[in-house]
C-alpha cells in the first residue's frame, strides 16, 4: 500500500496499450500529458435523465418494409403501382409467357381501401395440345432484394384467391431462378369454395437456406384466377409480433430508454397527399391501403404502422414518441385559418360528441380515454387509463392489445419550425392535446438551446448533421442553456458528409464527444437519438446509418458501437470531471457510477475520447470513493480504435470496428504516478468494480486512504457483441 500523504484515493493506472499510426514519426515521441480529477462523492453526484439515450426509427432506406418487419413479400396488395388499372405489379414478375398467360390487374378486391388485385387468365392446361410446361405458369416476388429462407423454419403463407372453377394452385419457396425448392405445398379447392374471395392459409416448412430466394405462386389449370394480398412471413419472429429478430435484438443491445417514430421526413410527406397517415396503418393488415412515401421514394405496405410501432416500444421496454403531420410537407401546408379539415369529429366513450383531432384519436387509439359525465379524465402515471370500450381502444383491444399502452410523449411535426403556419398550427394541436390530456409532454420543433421559445412547449427538438471536428466541438452546445424552460431533445444527430461514408470511425469519434458534452449536460437535455437508424444495403437513401442489413446479415456502424457505449448512462449518476490539459480540443471525458441490473454490481465508468493524432498519457485521480473499495481484477478497460480514421465494418469485415474489452488484472503496490495511456482517435471506457458502499460525502471529519495499483493487462481479451 502507499503512503497516507492526502485525503482521497488516487487512481493511478499504467496501461500499456500502443498503437502505430502512419502518421506518427519514427522514433520520435509525440506522447502527451494530461490529468483527469474526478469527485466521486455523494455531493458531486448528479442523476443523469432516465431517458437521455434512445433510439429513432424512421422509414427510410426500407427500415420498415424490407427491414425491421418480418414480411417478405414486396408489394403484397398490387397497389404500388396505384389505383388506375392495368398497373405495374413490380417486383411482381411472369413465370410463362404470352401464350401461356395473360397477367393484369382490376379493381375487383374485396378490400374497400385497396380495390387493386392480380387477375391471372390461364391460357395452357394440364393437358393436349396447348399443355402447360412442367412447373406450371404463374407469379413470382422476389421480395425486397430476396428472401431469406432458412432450413427447419416455418413460414405462413396468406393470400386471398378467387377463381371462375375449380383450382390447384402450386404455393413454393424457390431459389431466385425458381429451380432449388425449399418448401411447397398445393391449395385444392372446388369451384364453389373459391367462387368469391377466399382466405387461404399454407404453413411451409424450409427444406434447405437461400437469402435469395423468391415465392412462386403457379397452374396448370386452364381458365381465371385472381389473387390478393398476399403474404409471406417467418414464424419466428420478435416476442411473436412480426419483427425481425436479429435486427430487434440489435436493438435490444441499445437498452433504448425510448423509441421515436415513425419519421422524420416520412412524417411530413414532400406533398401532404403523401404523409404518413397513422389511421390508415392499423387494423388488419390486409385492409391497410398503403402509401407512397414520395421523400424517400418507395412504396410501403404500411404493414408496420402506428400499432406495431407501439408494441414494439412496448417490447423493448421503452417509451414510445409519436411524431405526427401538423398540417405541413415540404412542399405545401395547411393554413391555420383553415387547418380545421383536420379537427374531425368522433364520439366519445359516454356517447357525446367531442371535437378531436386526428392526433387526438391517435391518443385515444393507445391510452383509451376514460370519460365521465362527457369529460376526459387523465390519472397521470397509472399504467391503465381507462376500458377498451372507446372507438379507437375497441379497435386497439380487437388487434390483440386490450390494455393501454403507454404513451407520454408527443412531437407535433418535424423540422417545421420557421415555415409559415408552423406556430399557429402548433398552438392549436398544443391546446387540444393539453385540455384532453395535460400530462402528455409535448415537443416542439423550434430550438430553445440558445433563445427563449415564444410559445409553450415541454421540450424542444434540437437536430444537428455535421462533420466529425464541428460535432466533437458541440459537446460544449449546451454549457451555456438556461436551466429553466423545457428541456432539449436532440432526436437526431449524426456525423455526415465526407468524415462519415458510410460510417466511419472518424464519424464515431466525433459523436462519442458529442454524447459525452450530452452527458455533462443531462439537467438541460432530457432526450438523444442517432439518425438513421437502419438501412438496407440495396437501398441506401442516406449515409451514414447505425446497423447495416441485407436478407440474411447485418453489423453495426462504429457509429453504433459508440452508442453501446453510452448504453448504461440513461439514470446513471453523473460526478464533476475536470480535465488538466492543454488538450481541450481533442480531448474529452466523463464519469458516471451505474449498477448492472444483471448481477447488481456497482461500477464507476470513465470515459475518455482522444480526437487527436497523439498518444496522451492520463493521470486519473478519484476522490470521494472509500479505501479498497475497488475491485481491479473484475475491472475492465474498453477501447474503440482502428489503424485508420476512415476504417468501416462491412459485410465482408463485420467486426474490423467494434469496442474491445481488456480485463485489467491484479493490483500491486509498485510506484505513485500511474497513468492510463489514451490511444490516439480512440474511444475509451474503464469500467472500475466498486465493492460495498463506496460514495461517501467529503468533510472535515472524512479520512480516505491514498491507494497506489499497478494494473497488469492479463492476455485475456474479447470483443463486445
């Protein structure tokens, strides 16, 4: 043990970790210096928000449709080539030729908000002269840039058939020339059981794995058939509700303290015509006409819609925030003077008539009013706030959900604010929700980090793209806030342009600091998200983006990995952390203490970003933890770092940028000024076990043991997945 020589503990850590970059000179030393003083006592600590880390889910480079929702048909209703008939039925394709089959479409569905349907007229038979060739004639999908069919798992098929006889229609899952057959099965039916529409059910159990796969749908049976809506999903889905796994449980990793949705821009349409429309999305899917979404250019299903997006905030165990249309696209809006088309009226639960808007019944739709003598009534922080009774919770109720969900959180539009009608559409939509709902917080879209806002608000959106120097920088955005007023949700936020690619460790550098100023600044920032969150790789709208996917694989941005990082922050408790240094603009730290839920340990995490070129060698002193109290063997040290700036994941290298985790070792008792040595463009995180009650207030009467260890790295060593 060392010397008693002043009264706190000293953490003085040796940490032989080097790395060679390119642009260092060759013996020469272009090591730095610098000091960290942390005030771990019970008088410094400060709680971070319970909600200061989530995640944004917006519709964009199929996110949804061809992502995050299981389904694997593309363009399963017919509609996406719009409601004039003949339309293009793409990705759809023809398995024959003209004088096999003639393929279209007609406005004979039974679906009264999707009359588009397939209309195929057989012009071969099983037999004579003009036979069918072997395998039939038909359709195939190939989904969104193939299938992921996967041996031993079961896939639903769902259509709606009709027919003018009798059919026998071959349903397989194929490989994507129709030539490897991984699972098949036939529908048989008679004239009079498929003379109108017909729901029809095949369960296929996959025989063997293709990514690329497709569905076929075909005949040998000469005369008309028509199809519809038709659906392909894998059983084994997210909790059962239709999400796909991996890319949820990706997520999952995230420990999302929130979930925001379902846009963004996808929200605001470019044209109004083409908003995403949160009453169109739910009730059963095949009733769900779809839209397109003319920002991002694509069709959707809108099979994720406003109920799935609530059940999957429900999933992961976090809070839902639902952004709705103000009236207002990039193109054109709503006058407030004439914004009342978007006031309807519904009936309220006691039978009289209220008016609501459509974003007031997309609350009644999760919340379910509770009613009495024609009032709402809000018990605020009870998780039931009424019966499934109401028109929209009876609607909820019937798609399997009977209990409220629990929405606190609103944004009215996105990025609107400054555009003309955007206060005084606000102010309307803010007084309705309020009078109906006062507890429901509600967020604007106008900046108040830097001026007053002139209207109320709960909180305010603050969104910033920006290169990887600007954003390291903006750590300091929020010093200087008032810490009165509504509070900052940044929802979005990411390194772009050339520092970025398409995620770089250049760009996760950039925002580590930039989460580590959010994290100092928790009493003024309540809310933070990345953007975009997913992207499919045969579809990049925008670069860069958090998790990378394709049919069958995926990996995370360094982008993510820095998120991970920061994934126990959210209710942590945050201590003064001051760095000496004349490195101030490429060197950032924080320090939180946090309790793993999983085994109740308590930890004391530092976090350390060096944006510079140069290897610092960082003093760390910790003052206010009681003697012995930490645990050096069971602590770990976790660094992101790659040879170069640029450095990406891919498919090919999934992991070539992803946190490595070093156990740190056994104490000893060697020397007094110990240091941890900071790679150059590298994010660190020391996660020191503390053993028993360990904060303890600073006073006269408080003597503290100064502690010197040596740390020796063990050759034991692993990556975070």
């Amino acid at each position: 043990m060392g010397s008693r020589k002043s009264p706190h503990v000293v953490l003085l850590l040796y940490v032989l970790v080097c790395f060679v970059y390119q642009s260092f000179a060759i013996g020469v030393d272009t090591n730095q210096t610098a000091k960290l003083l942390v005030d771990a006592s019970e008088a410094s600590g400060r709680p971070i928000s319970e909600t200061l880390f989530g995640i944004f889910f917006e519709e964009i480079n199929h996110a949804g449709a061809g992502g995050l929702w299981a389904e694997l048909v593309s363009n399963r209703g017919f509609e996406a080539g719009g409601p004039n008939v003949p339309s293009n039925i793409d990705p759809w394709s023809i398995i024959g030729n003209e004088s096999s089959l003639i393929v279209s479409t007609d406005r004979s569905s039974c679906f009264d908000r999707n009359k588009v349907a397939l209309r195929i007229e057989v012009l071969c038979d099983r037999q004579g002269a003009s036979s069918c060739p072997d395998g039939g004639v038909g359709i195939y999908n190939p989904g969104f840039w193939g299938m992921n069919i996967e041996k031993g798992k079961t896939y639903s098929v769902v259509l709606y058939v009709r027919s003018s006889g009798s059919i026998n229609v071959s349903v397989s899952l194929t490989g994507s020339d129709g030539l490897q057959k991984l699972a098949a099965a036939n529908i048989i039916a008679s004239d009079s059981e498929v003379s109108n529409w017909t729901k029809v059910e095949v369960m296929l159990e996959a025989q063997g794995t293709n990514p690329n796969s497709r569905l076929q749908l075909t005949t040998t049976r000469k005369g008309f058939i028509w199809f519809d809506q038709v659906s392909v999903m894998p059983l084994d889905t997210y909790k059962g509700h239709g999400f796909r796994k991996d890319l949820v449980e990706m997520l999952e990793d995230l420990k999302p303290q929130f979930i925001r949705f379902p846009g963004g821009c996808f929200v605001e349409g470019e044209w109004l015509r083409n908003a995403f429309r949160w009453k169109e999305t739910i009730g059963p899917w095949e009733e769900r006409p779809g839209h397109f979404g003319d920002v991002w250019m694509y069709w959707t299903d809108d099979g994720i819609g406003y109920f799935e997006f609530l059940q999957l905030a429900e999933d992961l165990g976090t809070l839902p925030i639902w952004v709705f249309n103000n009236g207002i696209s990039h193109t054109d809006q709503v006058d407030t003077s004439s914004v009342l088309p978007f006031v309807q009226i519904l009936p309220s639960f006691s039978g009289q008539v209220v008016s609501l808007s459509p974003s007031l019944a997309s609350f009644e739709f999760p919340l379910n009013d509770v009613h009495t003598s024609g009032v709402a009534v809000v018990r605020v922080g009870q998780s039931c706030r009424g019966s499934p009774n109401s028109t929209w919770g009876s609607l909820r109720a019937a798609m399997g959900h009977p209990e409220p969900f629990d929405l606190r959180y609103v944004a009215i539009g996105n990025e609107d604010c400054g555009k003309k009608n955007y206060r005084g559409n606000y102010l309307k939509f803010y007084s309705a929700i309020k009078r109906a709902y006062p507890d429901i917080k509600i967020i604007s879209n106008c900046d108040g980090s830097s001026r007053k806002l002139d209207h109320p608000a709960d909180l305010y959106d603050f969104h910033v793209y920006t290169d990887a120097k600007n954003m390291f920088s903006m750590a300091h955005q929020f010093d200087h806030t008032s810490r009165s007023g509504p509070k900052a949700f940044v929802s979005e936020y990411a390194v772009t342009g050339k520092d970025a690619g398409t995620g770089s460790l250049l760009a996760a550098l950039g925002e580590a600091g930039f989460l580590i100023g959010l994290e100092k600044n928790s009493d003024v920032v309540e809310m933070a998200s990345y953007a975009p969150l997913f992207v499919n790789a045969n579809n990049r709208r925008w670069n860069p983006d958090a998790i990378v996917f394709n049919s069958s694989h995926l990996y995370g941005t360094p982008s993510y990995w820095v998120q991970c990082l920061f994934n126990e922050s959210s209710g942590a408790t945050i201590f003064n952390a001051t760095l000496q240094t004349n490195l101030s603009t490429s060197l950032l730290a924080s320090a939180i203490s946090w309790k793993n839920s999983e085994n109740e340990n308590s930890y004391l995490r530092i976090k350390i970003v060096n944006f510079g070129t140069n290897i610092v060698n960082l003093k760390i002193v910790v003052d206010g933890l009681e003697p012995n109290s930490i645990n050096l063997s069971e602590s770990t040290k976790t660094v992101l770092t790659s040879t170069n700036l640029m450095d990406e994941n891919s498919f090919n290298e999934p992991k070539k940028v992803i946190p490595n985790r070093i156990l740190l070792g056994k104490a000893g008792e060697d020397g007094e000024d110990m240091e941890v040595a900071i790679s150059p463009h590298s994010f660190t995180s020391i996660d020191f076990l503390i053993e028993s009650s360990f904060i303890r207030t600073t006073g006269a009467d408080s003597v503290f043991v100064s502690s010197i260890w040596k740390l020796e790295i063990e050759e034991v060593s692993h990556a975070i997945e």
